[in-house]
C-alpha cells in the first residue's frame, strides 16, 4: 500500500449525464494491464465535486468488483463538513474499500488547530489506511510540516499525496518524519524529480490516457535505470504539463478519447473543449502519440 502508480481515475459519462461504467471497465483494464499499483476513485480528476455519494459508492462497488483483488481501490473524500466526510469514510469502509485519500474541509478555509482535527476526527470513524492529500495551490489549505507532527500520532495516517509543488518538500518531510509517511507525488511534470528525491509513488493524471508510459518510468526510476526512464519523461512531459492547468479533466479526457480509452464528456458546470483551445492541447496530445516511444520490458522490473 501507498508504493507504486495509483491513477486518479476520471469518472466516465454518457452524453446523457449518466455513469458510462462499460466505458470506466475499458479505462480500467488498460490500467491494471500496465501493472499499476492501486487505483483511485473520486479525485480532482474524476469530478468529485459534481458526484453524488450514490455515485461515488456505486462506483467503489462497480471497482472493486473489477479488480477482484488485484490493486487497492481508494476512495478520495472532498467535504465540508467533518459529519459528511466521516459518512463517506464508513460507507467506503463498508463497501470494501482498501483506503482513503482526504483534503482539509471544502470551502471553508480552517486553521492549523481545525485542519488537523478534522482529519483526526475521520481517522477515528475508519480503520482504512490514510492518505492526505497536500495541495495549498488548488485548494488554499497546507498541511504543514507542523501538522503531520500531530498527525503522527495516528497510526492509520500513512501517506501524503505531495501536490505543493515544491520538489524540497519530499526531502522535508524524509529529514523530519524518516519513513513514517509514505510520500507520492501529486504533479505530474515533478514525478520524476520527486520520485528520485525518494517519493515512494505517483498519484497520476496522465497515466489515465498513457498508462503502459506512467508505470515504464516509475518501474525503470526505481530500478535504477535512470537515463532509460529520463527518455520516456521527455518525451512525456508536454503532454504531462496538462495536469497542471484549472482545466485538467477535459484535457486529460480529451488525451484519454485520442488514445481509445476514455470520451470527452464531462458534468456541467465544465464544457468540452472547443475552438483554438482544443487544438492547441489536441496538437500536443497528438504530437505524443506520433513520436510515441518504444517501451523496455518494464512489467519484469
């Protein structure tokens, strides 16, 4: 648990606003047939914030089914309130699922005193492994050096999801805490660095359109063989820098539907993407794809 690539899936909709689970099973395959490690649900980049709670557990049910065992499957909670999020964190335990990924509250911006509680207060409800999730740049709230030497205490508080995007931050956290959490890099364009500086794991978008790519440069990092991995990350890194803009999921589903696997559907508020923009992102995607390189036999790794 918290080693390896875990994919922050994109929820798959039809064009009538419903679930597309026959589309979400194809994704899913081309996942864990590029060996991924675990699998997350209900992310930034699966529109959590337009789901239902019905739709985010139906959608744990539907996975993990799926995947019969073979990875983990991790539900992120997004909430603002304490009561929600400890009734997702329940439910999700009910449901079968192997561990949670969790930002500070929603909307609210809380303090130091109020970010850590909260996340100590859902630990209590679960017995489900943690994960934090640490983005100040998207949602405004950091969970400081400070914090985690209170969320230490927590046993089941076990990794962070490191989105500062600040790549010293990996080396804060191993000189302060050792290997007490586990860290994977939350931001694609600093995988590599990140996971050279010691992160353990990837938590990433693009691997939802180019996974055999995502797991190659993990797999080949970790085995040492850095100057073969450093080939794929150039050639990847256009296209991963469209993790890091506001509309990430229609970019990343746009990737997604060039490659046969995903559509470019997408919940209101967010629109497709149209005009001079969606060439723009379709020129890079496709320039991917054209120049796409060869892959060593990474699965053996």
């Amino acid at each position: 648990m918290w080693k390896g690539v875990f994919p922050a899936l994109t929820t798959k909709f039809n064009g009538d606003d419903t679930l597309d689970y026959k589309l979400f099973e194809k994704n899913l395959n081309a996942q864990l047939a590029a060996g991924v490690d675990g699998v997350i649900l209900g992310g930034s980049l699966g529109e959590a914030s337009v789901l239902s709670n019905d739709e985010k557990f139906d959608l744990v049910k539907f996975t993990i089914d799926k995947v019969a065992g073979k990875v983990p499957v991790v539900l992120n909670i997004a909430e603002g309130s304490t009561r929600e999020a400890v009734k997702l964190a329940t439910q999700a335990e009910k449901l079968g699922s192997k561990g949670l990924m969790m930002l500070p509250p929603m909307r609210y911006k809380s303090d130091h005193r109020e970010t850590v509680k909260y996340f100590k207060d859902v630990a209590k409800s679960t017995s489900l492994p943690i994960m934090i999730y640490n983005n100040p740049v998207d949602y405004k709230i950091e969970v400081t050096l400070e914090m985690f030497d209170e969320l230490a205490e927590v046993s089941t508080i076990q990794a962070v999801k490191e989105s500062t995007r600040d790549v010293s931050n990996v080396t804060r956290m191993i000189n302060r805490f050792g290997d007490r959490f586990k860290i994977l890099c939350g931001v694609d364009p600093l995988a590599m660095e990140e996971l050279l500086m010691g992160a353990h794991g990837w938590v990433a978008g693009l691997v939802c359109a180019f996974p055999a790519e995502t797991v190659a440069i993990f797999r080949l990092i970790k085995a040492g063989r850095i100057a073969e991995a450093l080939t794929i990350y150039r050639w990847f890194l256009p296209i991963l820098e469209l993790d890091i803009h506001a509309k990430l999921v229609q970019y990343i589903k746009l990737a997604e539907t060039e490659t046969g696997i995903g559509s470019e559907n997408v919940r209101a508020p967010r629109l497709t993407l149209v005009g001079a923009e969606r060439e723009y992102v379709l020129k890079i995607i496709r320039g991917g794809i054209a120049s796409r390189p060869s892959l060593p036999d990474y699965k053996k790794l």
